[in-house]
C-alpha cells in the first residue's frame, strides 16, 4: 500500500514521514509538486528516502526543455542519492493545455535527467 503526498496533513513533509514510519510497509507515491507553499523541497529532502513510485510533475517548458518553475533536477539527484529504482511516472498539468505535447516534454527531460 502506498500514499502520496497531496492533500490535507501529507502536504507537510513531517506529517508524511510520521506516518510512514509508524504504519509498517506503507511506501509513499513521491509527488515532485504537491507539498505546501515553501515546503516543496524540505519534502523532496526528507520523503525521497521513502519513494515506492513518482509523479514528475511539470506545468511548462523552456527551451532547454526544463520546467523553470521548479529545479526538477534536485529532485531527480535527491531520489537517485536514495537509491529510488521505481517507475518515473508522468504527471503533466500544462498551462496551455497541450497534455500529449507535456507529457512527451516531460519524458525527454526524465531521460536527460537519469542519463538515458
């Protein structure tokens, strides 16, 4: 069974990893973007550890193909630094509407990130 970080108490880091670590085998769906306001990357830093699967979540693209609302790469570097060997998955919300075109940006940033 696995929780993600989204509403209510798991949008705060603490409260994510208090419950991971009283409820035995409970792993945590690793939400790069749904942490309250301030808390995105103390999340990334003390939640990666406990990643069982991920959404990389991204709302727009530059040229270089990064989303310049959020340093994606810390976040792809904190999960590998904690051994995380799950799937990447994709969770696009683009703000213009083009899902397909998102999710094919966000793969490729995925790949470029882990070296593929």
């Amino acid at each position: 069974m696995i929780v993600e970080n989204h509403w209510g108490p798991t949008k705060h880091p603490r409260n994510v990893v208090k419950v991971l670590e009283a409820v035995d085998g409970l792993g945590l769906l690793f939400d790069t973007n749904n942490w309250a306001e301030g808390e995105q990357e103390l999340g990334w830093e003390l939640c990666a550890q406990y990643a069982s699967l991920t959404h990389i979540k991204t709302f727009a693209f530059d040229e270089d193909g990064n989303d310049p609302s959020v340093n994606l790469s810390k976040a792809f570097r904190l999960l590998q630094e904690s051994g995380y060997s799950g799937a990447w998955g994709i969770e696009s919300v683009p703000h213009d509407g083009d899902e397909r075109g998102a999710a094919v940006k966000t793969l490729a940033l995925i790949k470029r990130e882990l070296g593929l």
